[in-house]
C-alpha cells in the first residue's frame, strides 16, 4: 500500500509539473479583423473634383498589404489609373480623367487589399464626378461682344511665329515683304494653313508683326508691308476664326527695340503706328483684337520684373496710350476689344499688381483683356528631363489662381498669348523629338487648356504645332499632331 501511494504521488508530481509548464506559454495571439476602409480622397460622392490627374487615396483602419499581381484586378470606368501603391494604411492611385462632368467609379474587388495577417477586406467602391466649368458672364452692357466672350470664343488658338515678326539688320529696312516673311525659315504663309487649323478645331490665331523695318522717319508705314499684314489677317478672319494683330519685336530684348519701359518713351510715335493699324483695320467685326505691345522690357533689357519698380508706370503710359489711339479711329474699333500686357508679359505678383488697367474711352471697362505668356514651369525640359510631372501640373495652378486675383476676379479676362515648351538654351520639344517627349508636350497642353477653359481664359501655343516646310500647302503635315490633339479635344 505504501509502495502504491509513492508511485501515486510521483505520478501526481509529474502531472503538477506538466500543467505548470504549459501554463507558462503565451496564449494564441489573436489575428486582426480584416481592414475596413475609414476614408477617401476625393470624398466618395464628390462632385466638384477638378478634371486632369486626380491623386486618390483611400484609407484603412489598419496597415494593408497588397501584391504586384493585385494590381491589375482594380477596375476603372471613366477613368484610368497609374501608380497604384500603398503606404501604411492608405492604398494610393492617380486616376487621370479630362472630361468635365464626368463619373468615375474605381472598384477594388474583395481579396485585393489585406492586412499583415493577410485577411482580405471586403470589396470597395469609390465614385466622384469632375467638375464642370462655370464660365464668366459673357454680355457687355453696349450690345457689343465683350472680351469675356470674345476670349471663350477663340479658344484654342495658336501662334503664327517667325513669320511677320521676323527682322534683322542683315535683311535691310523697307524691303519686299517675303524677305522678312521668310527670314527665320518659315515659307510665305498661304490661305490653306488656316484652313487646316479650322478644321483641325483651332478657334483663334495670333499674327504677331513687327513694324520698325517699315517705318519711316516719320512713323509711316510702307504701303506694301501693311497690305501684306492685311492679306494675312484676311486669311484667318475668312475662315470664322479670331486673329490677334500685335505690335511684336518692337519690344524685347534687342537693341533696335524701341516700345521700351523706360523715360525714353516714343508715346508720339507709337500712338501713329496704332492709328494707322487701327484705320486700316477700322471695318472688320468683332472677330479681329488688337494687342497693344508683346513683350515690353526697360532699356536694361531684365525679364520677368525691372530691377526698378518704377518702370513699370513706362507700361501703364503704353497701355493707355494704345487703348485712346485705337478708339480715336472710330467705326469698329469703338467697342474693339483690346489686349493690355503686363512688363515683360511676365505673371509675377510685382508685375501684375503694378499694371493699371486703362480707363477705356468706350464708356465701359468690358472690351480690355490681360494677356501674359506662360513656358512654365521655366525649363521643365531639362528639371524633369521632358516630363510633364505633377509638380509642373501644380504650377499652372497656382499660375491661373494668381491671375484670377489680379484680374480675372475684377472683370478682365486673360489671355496666354504664348506658352510650349521652351527652355534653357533653347532646348524645346519640336518635330526632331521620340513620340515619348511630344506626349510630355502635349500634357502640359492639355493642363494649360484644361485650366483656361475652368478660369473663362484663352491660350496661344507659340507655332511648333506646324513648322517650316510643314506649313507650305505643297508639303503641309502637322508637325506635332499628337500635341494639337491634345489641345483641341479639350474643347469637344
């Protein structure tokens, strides 16, 4: 019986042992419950998101996980997305929509997301609607077209560079017209280029000419030099299109320049090369504008703002004296509207603040637009190795919001008389580019139209959509199709 009981209580002791040890060991930790999404930007339901490259980002309530090959299964309609990543608890995208008023929906099936544990979330749906733009009022109290109206109109328009605005002291003063016309190696315009820009879609055309070459001592300009600037104007007003007609490279940085912000003014003289475009021009309707100066530097020749402030009240004199010569002539240019530009056609915060608008002879304030030019940001082509990224994309933004304080917001409507890609040492994206790099060029066309259709603006891209030997009727072909493309399916 003792023996029994030793054996007993060993036994015993061994099994109090046992269940100690085990009692010693963590308890299963329990897994987590599957991710559960918490929030979305957009909000889901929106309707106010701007068209373009819309940055999406959905959150969980827990980290997530997610495989390459998970990837794919996101659906998209309306939309398409790129980038897709995730970052803690956030599943983010870029989901790329150009079409105003238009729903998006993106549906993540059931399984794609995880958590660390791998238990999968429920399937997700995310639906927003892009913005739709609310133009300007559009009706001048006279019964006249207004700018407003008149800048919707012609968009998207496009630049007639190196042309008429050529000049050189190699090519000599007063000569026949096509020796300048052909200068910078552009062939003589013909009446079959604007054709294919109207049917291409294009609304507007801006014929930049510069005078000084054809004036005399006096300021008369050569009979033969006007009739041609005419001949061309007829070209683009005869197919339904606007033309903007400007005083060019009678301003910038050149020493002959002579429409100069500085004490030097030639206010005399500048107002008689207006009154002579002017009572040429006097009886075309409301499809022709006039642009008062290009790009107007003091004599220190400094881009973007003076080093001297005070310069820009030389700017101010140019602009009121522009808008009282053209309306002195009388017939239609009593309601024209007319283009006033900032020093330098710059858009710096100086340099709009400092432009004052003239007080217009017509009796109302609604015939005068601002236009400044635009190859922004300056030289993306060599910071982002031509690519148009999303930093480029925010800077046409705050672009536009600036120019919406300082004039859109008070009744002026804008125009960007010249934008594309140039950069430094004049390195820009042309007919000798991959088909990858004129894609980059038309993305920043399609975020610069995108943005003048949303703020009731108009933008001019400067000539290389058709260059050289491309515009001859002969041997025409788009240069830059795909770019062209862009810009004018912005508009359909």
């Amino acid at each position: 019986m003792k023996r029994f009981n030793f054996i007993a209580f060993i036994l015993l002791a061994a099994m109090a042992i046992g269940i100690s040890a085990c009692g010693s060991d963590e308890p299963d930790k329990p897994k987590q419950a599957a991710p559960a999404v918490v929030s979305t930007s957009p909000e889901n339901g929106s309707t106010t998101v701007e068209p373009g490259a819309i940055n999406v980002t959905i959150t969980y309530d827990k980290t997530i996980t997610m495989t390459a090959s998970d990837i794919s299964k996101i659906q998209a309609t309306g939309a398409t997305i790129s980038n897709v990543r995730t970052m803690s608890a956030a599943l983010m995208f870029t989901a790329t929509c150009a079409e105003e008023g238009q729903t998006v929906t993106i549906t993540i099936p059931a399984g794609v997301i995880k958590n660390t544990d791998q238990m999968a979330a429920a399937a997700y749906t995310l639906t927003f609607t892009t913005k739709k733009t609310e133009l300007p009022d559009p009706n001048a109290p006279d019964g006249h077209e207004s700018a407003a109206q008149a800048v919707i109109n012609m968009a998207p328009g496009w630049n007639l560079g190196n042309t008429l605005d050529s000049y050189g002291d190699w090519i000599g003063d007063h000569q026949e017209p096509y020796k300048y016309e052909t200068a910078w190696g552009q062939p003589i315009t013909d009446a079959h280029l604007m054709q294919a820009f109207k049917e291409k879609g294009f609304k507007g055309i801006r014929v930049p000419v510069t005078w000084y070459q054809h004036m005399d001592d006096q300021g008369n300009v050569d009979e033969a030099w006007m009739n041609r600037v005419q001949e061309v104007v007829d070209y683009v007003i005869n197919q339904g299109m606007y033309c903007i007609l400007n005083v060019h490279h009678d301003t910038g940085a050149h020493n002959a320049a002579w429409v100069v912000a500085s004490p030097t003014l030639q206010l005399d003289r500048y107002a008689k090369l207006w009154t002579q475009i002017a009572t040429r021009f006097r009886n075309y309707d409301q499809h022709l504008l006039f642009e008062g100066y290009n790009e107007m530097l003091n004599t220190a020749q400094q881009w973007n703002q003076p080093g001297n402030l005070s310069d820009l009240e030389y700017v101010n004199q140019h602009a009121a004296k522009f808008v009282e010569a053209v309306r002195a002539t009388g017939g239609n240019n009593t309601y024209r509207n007319l283009i006033v530009s900032t020093y330098a056609a710059a858009h710096g915060t100086a340099v709009m603040s400092g432009l004052t608008i003239p007080t217009d002879p017509c009796g109302n304030q609604s015939h005068i637009a601002v236009e400044v030019h635009s190859y922004d940001p300056w030289d993306w082509v060599h910071t982002y190795n031509m690519t148009w990224t999303s930093e480029c994309s925010e800077y046409l933004k705050s672009m536009f919001r600036d120019l919406e304080t300082y004039f859109i917001s008070k009744g002026y409507p804008v125009i960007i008389g010249e934008y594309g890609t140039n950069g430094a040492g004049e390195t820009t994206i042309n007919q000798n580019s991959t088909p990858a790099q004129k894609a980059e060029a038309g993305k920043q066309s399609g975020d610069m139209n995108r943005l003048c259709k949303k703020y009731g603006a108009a933008s001019f891209h400067w000539m290389l959509l058709v260059d050289g030997a491309d515009r001859s009727e002969a041997t025409f072909k788009w240069t830059m199709e795909q770019v062209a493309d862009s810009i004018v399916n912005v508009y359909k």
